[in-house]
C-alpha cells in the first residue's frame, strides 16, 4: 500500500522551542490533544467499518487505560502519528527517544502501571534502548512501539531500517514485529499483558509503517485481562509445603533478617511487610531497590545492605542465622563476595520468578509466589517473637560504628560556620525532606549522591524512591521524573542527580518546562564524575583519569529553557533555596556546589566480603604522582569550576 | 527439627557438571529460535547442541538443548527458558530420566580414511554400533552413526587411528517414552 505520507519527509522532525505561553500543569492533564485536526484518512474511516492499523494501536492503548505516552515522531511512525491527533491519549514529545523510554519507566515505577513509549525506525528505536535495558535490569513494565519500514522493504537495507527486534531481544522480555493490520490489536493486548504479568519487564512492538496504514475490519470488542500476578501458583500443594517450612524456619531462628527489595513495592505489599515483620520481630533490610518498602522510622526497620550499606546491617547479616529474602535477587552490590556473605544462615527465599531461585545462592526453601501473597500467608502462621537480644546487638554494631567511625560526609569542624562551607549531601537531603514534609518521590541517577539519597533521605512514604539500581543508568533521573510527575500528580518530585548525569539527558529540561511539571532538580555537583573518583582514589593511586567533568552555569542554562535556576555554594543557603524552589510553580533546578573529594563510606572493596567495610580512604600513595592534582583549589566564588 | 535437617546456604552449588539435556516446544514463528539461541549465549555458555526439528503439532517445533553443567545450572536454565513467551513444556531430561523417562538419538556423518586392505576392519566395528555405510570409495567410507551421544563416542574414538576426514553431526533429538506429566508443562504467560 503506498503511504499518503511517506513523501512527505524521511527526516525526524525537530520540535520548535518550547513555548511559555502552552505550557500546562503536569498536575491537570488534558486528555484529548487540544489540536486534533482530522485528516483525511481518519475521517474517511469514521465512514466505513473499516479502520486502518494507526486507529487500532490508538484504540487499543485506550482500552489498556493508558494516560500518557511519551515519544518522537519519524518517518515510519507517522501514520500512528496521524490517528493520534483525534485519539484520547496525551502524548509528550521529548527532546530525545531515550528520555521516552525512561519516562515511561518513571512512570511505570511510581504508578504500578504499564508505561509506554513510541518512536520511529532506525535512529528511533536504537535510542530507546539504554532505557529499555534500565526497565528490563529492575522489572518495569514497559510497552515501547517503535515504527518499522513497510513489510517489502524490510531486509533491504532500508532508509532508516534496523532489525530493532534483534537488537533489543536480550533486553526485552518480548517482543513482536507486527506482521499484518489483522494481528495487530492482539499484539498490543497481549504486550500490555506480559509487560505486567509474573516478573514485569519491557514489551517491544515493532509495527511496519504499511501495517499501520492497512486497514481491517474492526477488531472484536475488546475484554481486558486481568492484570495476574500469578494467583494460581498460590493454591497449590507446594505453595503450601513451602510456607509450612519457611514458617517453621522463622519460629526457630535466633538471629533472623528480612532483605526486603523492589518485588515488596511491585506487589504493593508494603503493609504485608510491615504486619510480617511486627510479628515475626524480625529486623527489616531493604535494598537499595526496596527502599521505602517499610517507613524508615518503624523500630524495626534497619536500612541499606552491601557495598555502600551501612555498618551495623553488613555485621547482622554476617551474623545472621536466617535471611528471610523477600523480592530481591542477590546483587553482587548486595552480598560481595558471595561464600563470604551471610556464612551461617539459611535462606527462605520469596520471589515471583522462579529462575531466581538457586542463581547466586541456594535457597533452604525457595517460595516462588508474588511477595504480598507469601507474607500474608507467613504472617499467620508464625509465632509472635521479640528477638530483643538480637535487635540489641545490632544496635550496639550500630553504636560502636557510630562512635569509632567518622560520619559520611562529616560536617567541617566546629571552627567553621555554616556560611563558611559548602554544603554537606545529608543537609541536602535533610533540607528537601523537611520541605516536603518527607512526602517527596525523590528519584535519582547513579552515583555518589545516589547513595547519600539511598542513606540519608529517611523515607517514610510507600514508593517514594525511584532509582537505576540493576544498569546503573547515568542521565535516568530527569526523564524518569517526568514519568512520575504524570503518574504521582499530587506527590513534590524532587530529582537527585550529579553533575555527570544530569548533563546526559539534559535536553529534556526543555519538556519539563514545556508541559511544566512541577519536578525540582537537586544537582549534587562535585565537578567531578564522583564514584569513579572515588575508586581511583582508592584503588587506582589517586589516578583521577578523565573524571573531572566541566557542566553549565545551571543558573543560566535553567533561565535559558525557561526554569528558574539557584546555586548553593554555602551550608547555611541549603534550607532558605530548597524552600524558594518549592516556592516556584513549575519545575526549578538548584546547583548545590559541594566538597569536590566527598566520599561515600562506608565502602566494601569489590571482591571483599561485606565485613571487610574501609571508613576511610587509604593513605595516599607515597610513591606515585597523581596525573591531575589531587585536591584542585576550591574556586573562590561562584562554585563553578570550569578550569 | 527442620531447620537443622534442612541444608546450609550453597551446600547444593558444588553438583559435579554433568552431560545435561533439555526438550521444550517452540511456536513456530520468526525470532523464536534466535531467541532460545540468544538465552543460551547469555545463560549457559557451555552449551554444545542445539536441534530445532518438526513436531506433532504444525504450528510448534520441539528443541533439545545439550550442555555441560550443574543439576543447579540446569533448573536455572529450565526456568529461563520457561519465561520466554514462545516456549512451552520445558523439561529436563536428568541422566536418570534419559535412561528410563525418555529417548535421545543423534545423527552423526562420518567420513573416515580406510583402504581396501583396512576397510573390513573398519566396517566390523561399525557393526559393532549398528552404524551404516553409506558411501565407500577407494580411500574412504562415508559412515552414518546414529544413537545416543555416547554412541557416536565409542565409534569416533575406536575409528581415530583410521583418520577422521570430515564429520557431521545433528545433536541430540529426545522424546519421552510417556506422555509429559502435567507439571511438566509450562504456562506460556502467567495469567493463566
């Protein structure tokens, strides 16, 4: 079939600057896009029974109650394009496809729904894949729709072709090359129903440019499934003989922990988990993932294990007899060096997918059941337990770390006033949960202040974290806040980014002023790329290779996409400016200048057990010379260190 | 009591690697194979054979997987394969089940040197494994070996001193001698 519109351009069209006057609240979404023009090929097929492939993907997104799709037109997803001007769907067009892909996935994380995202062929869909790789490493459900050259030319070499199918396989949970208009309803149905079901994880759909201009009998009305989270596997017999095992694991253990991770949020079983955990008196963990699965002020909950864990967590689990291990996978950032970790305990193991079971370690009794499921069956048949002694020791673990460790990122000594040094990342962090009164989804990017956030925000509300933990993807943040400003309208969305990554999909600053989501962006600036930095200090002789980075005055680059810009280059300006930039209706962007060697401790060396923490950097090399001076003088005013 | 009968974190990961093979349903469709073939690369990188072959059902082809690994690997390997979409009725076949649970067979083609004065000899050991001659000139005999993976084996290793010129073999096809128990069929999503 020849398109209406494949003369029209091959090129990606480039949006015009964003304009003051359109901007909308994120907060009152419209639905219906104010500038619906029917053309011609849709008001034709109002006429007839018939609906072309375009209509049908609209459609079928409205079926799936989607309320916001994030994406970039091209060539060979214009006629989808096409039918979106008069569908019910509020579509945002980002600056770059992987700022899609990660919107949908923000939005994925902080609604519990399914995001989606759209692009064209070729450059298109290779951009989404960083984002896509990002939502397969932590579970999201995703459902991205790229365009596809039309069915003759594929195998050609086509303009803008690329078999986005093979690229994306290992980073997808499934994906489909649309093959004809009539399978295509199904197609999106069935995308929708993976991305969500068991494990969640990405869909990709690849639709050739024709199929979407072919046109169909209406496709049959259309039944939503059931969004399972595989109720079934419950009622059975080994359901049952699991929990009957794990429950009497748990009645005779003495040294007992729960690793609550993100499978507690995906199932929402956040009151689940805390009822398990009163009961059984049994310390909660949670990963960096499952953070904000239990209120960080509840008696029993701990914090973060592993690398960057703190320490009296990495000495309990050493010590522990029994890891009840709830929705989480074993990172290596979790357990280090794997013979070494947790050497006494057995392990009860509660996940949903089952290939989980056994990967790293060999659980005692493995539970393959959604987590919410499994601790409301656990929470009844166990017996209530104090576990006072146990509880104890962690806290004096707690106490004696506290005492013969410095803090992480002490405060200058006492000689110095707030206005005399910068700011510290826990006062950051302090600041905007006090602004917020802790009720802020605080999403983050990868890297120093991903941990100081991890440590040192104290979440108390379900799923009010949002980070890259399994990929690590710097340039995250940004975009994935977009997503959550959509799907969290009455939430404050605080961005906690470095200065490395928020200048990897900073483009997007410009989508964020344009629909005007209220989303405040905290940049932890260093002026170095932090982490790294930190393990060259450690482990690489204070070599700092290629890891001092340079960025804007964000102050002016904010003002230049229309984003009222701060910097804080001073302790005493932290709480004054986090409260201005709440002030500010609509997003607004702070450059917190901070120490430029701040570490994050404590620290497990990679390939160390987790007992073997440092707490201090090792002395510096006697020997070796730094390529770049170590500690590069504080800039005198300004904080920018553009050198 | 349970918790002391019950065995210790990791006491089950020093299984010996062992000869291990998996049969599972694929749909028939573009992109099934590459991607059975994508999880092996990532998943289990030992694998050896891996035959795609026609089935009972028109829309389905039945695989069969050999590799080297772990009792522990090889679940692992099952419940991946169990998560892709396109796969159904993964299962295991354990070298006890290989024995009395199902068959397995491979085709090997083996051109082996052999002269006229040798050439008695090396047919005598063919026999030996109910292998065939399929081609005989007067510097080789092209064999057709078929049987289990041991099979072909014991004949490639008594023919050595001959002089192997080319070979070819299929991989392992395997079927169970009963119909698979229920359980053994995986659900292709999980909103069953």
């Amino acid at each position: 079939m020849v398109s209406a519109t494949s003369t029209v351009t091959h090129e990606r069209d480039r949006a015009s600057a964003p304009d003051a006057s359109r901007r909308r609240s994120a907060a009152t979404i419209s639905p219906a896009n104010p500038a619906a023009n029917p053309t011609e090929a849709t008001t034709a097929e109002r006429t007839s029974q018939r609906q072309t492939g375009a209509r049908i993907i609209c459609d079928a997104l409205e079926q799936e109650g989607v309320e916001v799709l994030f994406g970039y037109p091209g060539g060979t997803i214009m006629p989808f394009y096409d039918a979106l001007a008069t569908a019910n769907l509020r579509h945002v067009l980002v600056r770059h496809e992987q700022g899609a892909a990660h919107a949908a996935d923000g939005y994925a994380r902080a609604s519990g729904k399914v995001g989606v995202c759209v692009a064209t062929s070729g450059p298109g869909a290779t951009n989404l894949v960083t984002g896509l790789a990002t939502a397969f490493a932590d579970s999201i459900p995703v459902v991205a729709i790229t365009g596809q050259v039309a069915r003759h030319l594929i195998g050609t070499d086509a303009f803008q072709e690329t078999d986005i199918i093979g690229i994306t396989q290992p980073i997808t949970k499934h994906s489909v090359l649309v093959r004809s208009v009539e399978e295509l309803a199904d197609c999106i149905h069935q995308a929708f129903a993976i991305a969500r079901s068991g494990r969640p994880g990405p869909v990709l759909l690849d639709i050739p440019k024709d199929v979407q201009q072919a046109t169909t009998d209406a496709p049959p009305p259309f039944t939503p499934r059931q969004p399972a989270r595989r109720p079934s596997a419950t009622a059975t017999d080994a359901f049952a003989t699991a929990i009957g095992e794990a429950a009497t694991l748990i009645d005779t253990a003495q040294r007992p922990l729960i690793l609550a991770g993100h499978g507690v949020l995906q199932a929402k079983a956040g009151e689940a988990l805390v009822a398990f955990a009163e009961r059984s008196g049994v310390p909660v963990v949670t990963t960096l993932l499952g953070l904000s699965a239990i209120p960080e002020s509840h008696p029993l909950a701990l914090g973060m294990p592993g690398m960057h864990g703190l320490a009296e967590i990495n000495h309990a689990i050493h010590h522990a007899d029994l890891l009840i291990a709830v929705g989480m996978r074993f990172d290596d950032r979790v357990t280090g060096d794997i013979p070494r970790f947790a050497p006494d305990a057995r392990i009860i193991h509660i996940d949903i997918d089952p290939s989980e079971m056994g990967k790293v370690l060999a659980p005692t009794v493995p539970v393959v059941a959604d987590a919410r499921a499994a601790l409301e069956a656990l929470t009844p048949r166990i017996a209530h337990r104090d576990h006072s002694d146990w509880r104890t020791r962690i806290a004096e673990w707690s106490a004696e770390t506290t005492k013969s460790q410095p803090t992480v990122a002490a405060p200058s000594p006492a000689t110095e006033t707030d206005a005399d040094r910068s700011p510290t990342p826990p006062e950051i962090l302090a600041a905007i949960r006090q602004a917020t009164g802790g009720r802020a989804v605080l999403i983050t990017d990868v890297g120093q202040h991903q941990m100081w956030a991890a440590r040192f925000y104290g979440y108390e509300h379900f799923n009010s974290h949002i980070t890259s933990g399994g990929l690590g993807t710097m340039g995250f943040a940004l975009p994935a806040a977009m997503g959550a400003a959509f799907a969290r309208p009455d939430a404050p969305i605080w961005v906690v980014a470095g200065d490395g990554g928020i200048q990897m999909n900073i483009q997007e600053l410009a989508t964020i002023a344009e629909v005007g989501a209220p989303i405040k962006i905290a940049i932890v600036n260093n002026g170095y790329l932090g982490m790294v930095r930190q393990w060259q200090e450690f482990f690489y002789q204070r070599n700092y290779s290629e890891t001092r980075i340079t960025g804007p005055d964000y102050v002016k680059l904010g003002e230049a996409y229309g984003v009222p810009g701060f910097q804080v280059t001073r302790a005493d300006q932290v709480a004054d400016v986090v409260a201005a930039a709440m002030a500010v209706d609509g997003p607004a962007i702070i450059d917190f200048v901070i120490e430029r060697e701040e570490n994050v401790f404590p620290m497990v060396p990679p390939g160390k057990p987790n007992v073997d923490m440092i707490h201090h950097a090792p002395s510096a090399p006697t020997t070796a010379t730094p390529a770049t001076p170590a500690a590069a003088p504080r800039p005198a005013s300004g904080g920018r260190h553009a050198e | 009591m349970l918790s002391e009968t019950l065995p210790l974190v990791g006491a089950e990961r020093g299984a010996a690697p062992a000869r291990q093979t998996i049969v599972a349903l694929a749909q028939r469709r573009a992109g099934v194979i590459e991607r059975i073939a994508s999880l092996l690369r990532r998943r289990a990188p030992t694998f050896t054979t891996l035959t795609v072959a026609q089935c009972e059902s028109p829309t389905q082809s039945r695989v069969t997987i050999g590799f080297e690994g772990a009792p522990m690997v090889a679940q692992q390997l099952v419940e991946h394969l169990r998560k892709l979409v396109d796969v159904s009725a993964v299962t295991l076949l354990t070298p006890a089940a290989g024995q009395e649970g199902a068959v397995v067979r491979e085709l090997a083609l083996a051109r082996i040197t052999c002269s006229p004065q040798n050439r008695r000899e090396l047919i005598d050991i063919a026999h030996l494994f109910g292998a065939r001659a399929l081609a005989v000139d007067e510097e080789a005999i092209t064999l057709e070996i078929c049987g289990d993976a041991a099979t072909i084996d014991s004949v490639l290793l008594l023919t050595r001193p001959f002089g192997l010129q080319s070979l070819t073999r299929t991989g392992g096809v395997a079927l169970w001698r009963a119909p698979a128990d229920d359980e053994d069929e995986a659900p292709s999503t999980d909103d069953e």
